[in-house]
C-alpha cells in the first residue's frame, strides 16, 4: 500500500516491463469504492533514485 496525498493505493503484481521502467496492477480508493489502475514505476537512466 502507497498512501500519496491522502489517498491509498494498493500495488499489486508486475504485469509488463519496458526500457523505461516496469508497470504494476494496482487500485485505489475513492470514496467507498475499489478502482483498477495501472501504476508506472520509472527506473532512472544513469542516475540513482536519489538523484531524480
């Protein structure tokens, strides 16, 4: 679970991975409902995590 401006949202399993990063199933949570979404993790090119 990732919590990003007040909101929730779960990641699941990795369902693709491409040059730039990897793409997660995923949902969140408007209201009292559960929404499917696919979520992007972006690996940095030549530089670390901390650096971007």
């Amino acid at each position: 679970m990732v919590n990003f401006n007040g909101r929730q949202y779960f990641i699941g399993k990795s369902i693709n991975q491409g040059y730039l990063g990897q793409v997660f199933k995923g949902e969140d949570e408007w209201g009292s409902e559960l929404s499917e979404l696919a979520a992007k993790v972006i690996e940095p090119q030549n530089q670390t995590y901390e650096d971007v």
